[in-house]
C-alpha cells in the first residue's frame, strides 16, 4: 500500500469512528437509559487521562509548559469551559433530543459559521463563493428539518435547536484554542481540558449513576466511543497526516456524518427520504466545495479546513500516532471528541 493510500485510510477511518460514536451514543441514551451528563463527565475523565498520561510519557515538556504562565492556564480554562465541556454537552443533548445522524450533520455545518464570523470580524463582505456556500448549507438545513415537506419541521423544535446549538460549538470549539495548540500541541491542549472538563463535570452526576446498569450492547458501545471515538480515532487522524495533505484529510472528515447516517439506518431503521438525502448531498458537498476551491480571502479558505483541521505545529507523539512523527506543520483535528 503506497503511503497516501494509507494516510487516506486512517483518516478516513478516523472519521468514520466518529461519526459511528453518535449511533453508539443514541443507544445509550435509548436503551440503556443513561445521562448525558454521566456520558460526558465519565469519558471526559477517561479519555483525559489516557490523552495526559501518553502525552506525558512522550512529550512531557510541552505538557507541563501549559501550566507554566497564568495566561496560559487561563486560556486552557476558558477553552475547557466555554469549548470542550459546551461543545460535548450540546452535541450530546442534540443526540439525546433528536437522532445521531441528524445531529451530526447539522454539526458539520460549522464551518460556514466560522467564515461568517471571520468576515464580520475583518468587516468584509462576504465573497461570491461564501454567499454560494452560505445558501446551500441554509437549503440542505431546511430539507434535512423539513424532510421536503415546505412549512412542516420534520424533527421536533427542541431537536433543531440543539443541532444548530452543535453547529455553533463547533465553530467556538475550533477558533478558541488556536494558540494553545500552537504553542504547546494538540495532545496536551486537549488532553487536559478533557480531564479538566470530567473533573468539572463529576459533581453534576449523581452517586447512584456512576454504576449504570449496561446491557452488553451498552458497554460494547460505551466502550466504543471511549476508545475507538476518543483516543484511538483521534491517534489515527494525527498519524494520517504523515502520509497525506491536509486538504485530503479535512475532506474525509466528510466521512464523520456519512458514518453515522449508514449506522442510524442499520442500527435504528433511521429511513432517509429523497429530501434529507439531497440535503445531507448539500451541506457535505458544500463543506468539502469550501476546503477545496480557490478562495479571494485566504485567511476564510485556512478558516474551513481549521473547523475540521486547525493549522498549527503540532508535536505528534509517535505512542499516539500510527508511525514515528516529529515536530511538523499539520493541522490537529477539532479534534473531535465523541
């Protein structure tokens, strides 16, 4: 196998994990009956310390370099609150509320949010191609909630609420902690804000949930997306970029909604009609149209691969990668967290 091919696949396979962690997530909520708070709080704790233990064994300067300036700490703080924690919470609640796959797709309408925000932050007129953009996420929105059937919301308004509250999250999530990552790497950034975060959230769990009762479904999916959603995923996305370019990997993360569409369907005869497929067609087009086209502002053209893929110098522990890979410009997934 040539190295793009296998950059293609890991990356791929990344976001193919993510997007199954929203299915996985869902049956947890509904057969299993579990919080979203305890879901979020429990795997924030873990993953945290799995991410903070592999990037201290690895990069352990950089990982106690955070904690060195007060501005620093603050940043990290304010990332973890306002970012990490909001983000999990709403698109969890999202799923909660509504389905995985309709939740998820609405979340990967960020990155037409974050070139919205930068052009009102520059004060400039949008360009052609982000008006363009701009209306076709809006339309593939409207048949995804409408299900063709003009004037009718075909999710319950609670549902679109948190989906497009997800779609927002995601685009904070994304700008918050560009100079953390830049400076200290992604692994530390995000590895301490999930461990932070579960700390955080621990007290909002009451005793008797902390030992839910799970089918064997419920830990296999548990497991999942603790594992194969969080670290693992995640280790993978970061090693994908030894191989291949940014652009290809930001394109594949396209991968994310796909997946939990194609699991939705098999794991809760989740039926898509023509309409909700054109609209999915849409917005995923749209977003990987973005990251691909030629832009008059390159500032917004870095902004769409930064909602998926934040352009930073990132120190990749070769314990969390798929090969050994030393300091080199890449860009760090969102890095979705699932």
């Amino acid at each position: 196998m040539k190295k793009s091919q296998y950059g293609i696949l890991l990356a791929g396979s990344a976001a193919l994990m993510w997007g199954v962690s929203g299915p996985m997530s869902q049956l947890l909520f509904t057969t299993n009956h579990v919080s979203v708070h305890w879901l979020i709080a429990s795997k924030m704790l873990l993953s945290g310390a799995l991410l903070v233990g592999a990037g201290l064994f690895t990069q352990k300067e950089k990982m106690l370099g955070i904690w060195r300036s007060w501005q620093n700490i603050l940043s990290l703080l304010a990332f973890t609150a306002i970012g990490m924690v909001s983000m999990q919470f709403i698109y969890y609640q999202a799923v909660a509320v509504s389905d995985a796959a309709t939740a998820t797709i609405l979340q990967f309408t960020s990155p037409i949010l974050v070139v919205l925000y930068l052009a009102l932050a520059e004060r400039k007129l949008p360009a052609r191609i982000d008006i363009i953009a701009v209306l076709l996420a809006i339309m593939g929105t409207y048949l995804i909630v409408t299900r063709g059937d003009l004037g009718h919301l075909a999710i319950t308004p609670n549902g679109l609420f948190w989906g497009i509250a997800a779609a927002f999250a995601a685009a904070v999530y994304t700008l918050m902690p560009r100079n953390l990552i830049r400076e200290f790497g992604a692994i530390s950034t995000v590895g301490w804000s999930m461990l932070i975060g579960g700390i955080v959230m621990a007290p909002t769990v009451p005793v008797q949930e902390w030992v839910p009762h799970l089918t064997d479904a419920g830990v296999g999916a548990y497991l999942f997306i603790l594992f194969f959603g969080t670290v693992i995923a995640y280790a993978m996305y970061l090693g994908s970029l030894k191989y291949t370019t940014a652009t290809v990997a930001s394109v594949l993360d396209s991968f994310e909604p796909l997946g939990a569409a194609i699991l939705s369907i098999l794991m809760f005869n989740r039926h898509f009609g023509p309409a909700e497929l054109i609209g999915t067609g849409l917005i995923i087009l749209t977003v990987i149209g973005m990251a691909l086209l030629p832009h008059p502002n390159p500032q917004m053209h870095a902004a769409v691969k930064r909602t998926s893929s934040e352009q930073t110098t990132v120190d990749t522990p070769a314990a969390l990668s798929m090969a050994p890979i030393g300091p080199q410009t890449m860009p760090a997934h969102k890095p979705n967290t699932r």
